[in-house]
C-alpha cells in the first residue's frame, strides 16, 4: 500500500492526518550539531586556556558556539514534542500547534508548490490566495518524507474539494 492510500485512508476514517515530527531526522541533526557544538567547546576552552579570546576571532568562536548550543536545545526540544506538527484535516492545511504558524483553508489555497530547496532541506508551500492576509504555510522534509507524493496526495485532495464545492 502507498503512502497516498495511507493517508487518505486516515483522511477518510478520521477527517484528518497529522505530520509531527520525523525522529530519524532530527537525531541526525542533533548528531551532526552536538559534534560541532563539541568541537567549537573545546576550541574555545583552549583559546580560553592561550589566553587568546579577544579579537573578531574570538568573538566569532563565542559567537558560534552560542549558535550551536541554541540549535542543539531547540532539536533536543522537537525531539521530545515532535512540534512543530502540520495537520491536513477537512478545514484546511495547519503549521505548528493549534495553527500557531498558520492555516490556509481549503478555500483560500490558490496553490500547492512543488518541493524545492536543498536536497535534504526541501519544502512543499502552499500559497494562500490572499498573500497579505494569511502566510503560506510550509511542509519541510523534517514532517514527510517524501514530498513529491505528498504534493501530488494534496493536490488530488484539493481539487476533490474544489468539484464537491462547485
């Protein structure tokens, strides 16, 4: 059975399906920057050590390190609530708890992009119809795998709705 069938299955006996967080990305991210993390730490301790901190240097090894601990906190963060979810029920396409991030009706989608970006680091938007109102709301690979099935499963789910509707 595909992924498709999968979830409309769930679309159809629950009225929604849920996208949280994919684990496997995210242990992978949190590896990858824990090391760098690791790595900038003990640079730091032994330029702390050869009393050599100042300068843009210093500042930019600080600077760093801040900036890995931050990423490793807000994995560590995803990992233990796999927020922020995307919900695709029969009110429209949901980012973020409760909508936090944003809701584009069914209604008010004037498109659904096909996935783009860096492989690896590719999202699906779904544009809205009235771009100053509401923001377009992004699906990235950290929630579906494979994206070009989930933009064809959106798709298809779109246009049924706009036939039943018309």
């Amino acid at each position: 059975m595909s992924t498709a069938t999968t979830w409309t299955s769930e679309y159809e006996t629950t009225g929604r399906v849920v996208f949280p967080q994919r684990r496997s990305r995210l242990l992978i991210r949190l590896v990858f920057f824990a090391l760098l993390m690791a790595a900038s730490l003990v640079s730091n301790v032994q330029h702390l050590r050869a009393g050599d901190v100042s300068g843009t240097l210093g500042v930019l090894r600080l600077t760093a390190l801040a900036g890995f601990v931050c990423v490793v906190g807000l994995t560590v963060w995803q990992l233990i609530t796999r927020r922020p979810v995307v919900t695709v029920d029969r009110v429209g396409i949901t980012s973020g708890k409760d909508g936090a991030k944003g809701l584009v009706p069914w209604e008010g989608i004037a498109r659904i992009d096909a996935p783009s970006g860096l492989p690896g680091l590719r999202t699906v938007q779904v544009q809205p119809l009235d771009q100053h109102g509401s923001p377009s709301v992004g699906i990235p690979q950290d929630n579906v795998q494979d994206l070009a099935e989930l933009t064809d499963w959106l798709r298809a789910l779109l246009a049924q709705r706009q036939t039943t509707t018309d």
